[in-house]
C-alpha cells in the first residue's frame, strides 16, 4: 500500500516537482538562516506569507515543502535558491571565542528605573545576555508594569541589598553575595532597600524560539 507520503511524492515528481529539498535538509538550513539574521518565526511568516505553523513544521522535519513554498521562501528571505539548498552548518558552537568587557566600556542602557551596562556587547550570536544593572528604583510605585522578558534569568547582587518583586512569590530580600535563578516571563521588578543604590549582575537566555 502506497502511503500518503509516498504519494506526495510521486505527484512532486510527475508535476516536474521533484523531491530536491529532502536530502538537503531544508528545514535546517532554513533555520540556519533565521536564525543568522535573529528573524523569530513570526518575522520569517511576515516576510514570505507563510503561516508560522508551517514555517515550524518545516524546520522540524514535520512537512517537506512544495516548489511554490520553496519560491515564497526565496522571494520573502531576499536570498537565491543555492543558499536555500546549501548543506547547513554543523552544529557547532565556534571555538576560542572571547570578549573582554574593561570597566566602565559596557554600553550604557538607562531607564526611569535601572541603569543597565551591557556587557560582552560586541560579541555577536550568543546564547546569554549578560548586564550589570544599578537599581535606582526605592518603590514598586515606581514601575508602571511587571518588567518581563521571555528565557530565565540569573542574577546576584553584588552591591547593597534589594527586593525583588513577582508576580508568583512573595518580596524577596537580597543582599551582597545572594543570587536567583528564575522564569523571567514571570513578571518581576528589583527596587534597592540599601542606603546606597543596589548592584546587580544578570544574565539572561532569550525563548528558545529566538534562540
């Protein structure tokens, strides 16, 4: 008995369609190449016109995709049809990379309520985003919202004392040396309860859709 799949294909190849793309792992390459311009699935649907469900399932191997899909792909990523086929990268991260932040040489990131300082700015495609943040904030009035971001988020004071707001939990107190590891999709605000303004060293993961 022929399976559906087997018939997808054979109606590819009698329509001059053929089954170029499965061999070549499409649906890698094509994350590959999000990913390279740090497109989300929903960035990619805008471009090409393609439902981020399909988007999805072809960059899991769920669905191979038609000529017509492959050209809306082409014509919406502004790339040839080569660079759609070409054999994706091994997984591997680049060895030996570094980058030195000196003191005072982050890039300065202030809001109403923290001053951030990025650090590692320079060093492009990572996987953590790490900062050091002085916690002007003394009240929770003093944020119109719940801060949240998708990923999670590690951080330790390094100077004074804070609260840290959530919606799930009650007020947490810490000080110098104490560190968190949380869900920062769960929204959360820092305010400084130290006679001097807090310190704080975070590093954050993006959602792994973004990753």
């Amino acid at each position: 008995m022929t399976s559906p799949t087997d018939q997808d294909a054979a109606l590819r190849i009698a329509s001059g369609r053929k089954p170029f793309v499965e061999p070549l792992r499409l649906g890698e390459r094509l994350k590959e190449l999000r990913l390279a311009q740090r497109w989300t699935l929903e960035d990619v649907s805008q471009r090409t016109g393609l439902a981020r469900s399909t988007l999805s399932k072809i960059e899991n191997d769920q669905i191979s995709p038609t000529f017509m899909v492959v050209q809306k792909l082409i014509n919406g990523l502004n790339i040839d049809l080569p660079q759609l086929l070409r054999q994706p990268r091994q997984q591997q991260r680049p060895s030996g990379r570094r980058d030195i932040t000196r003191k005072g040489d982050g890039r300065s990131h202030p809001t109403p309520t923290y001053e951030h300082e990025l650090l590692s700015w320079q060093l492009a495609q990572k996987r953590m985003i790490p900062f050091k943040t002085i916690v002007r904030a003394r009240h929770i009035e003093d944020f119109a919202d719940w801060v949240r971001h998708g990923g999670e988020e590690f951080l330790m004071v390094l100077e004074g004392a804070i609260l840290l707001y959530s919606e799930c939990y009650e007020p947490l107190h810490l000080e110098a040396g104490d560190s968190l590891y949380f869900d920062s999709d769960m929204g959360h605000a820092k305010v400084s309860v130290s006679e001097e303004d807090a310190v704080v060293l975070s590093v954050c993961t993006p959602r792994e859709e973004d990753d």
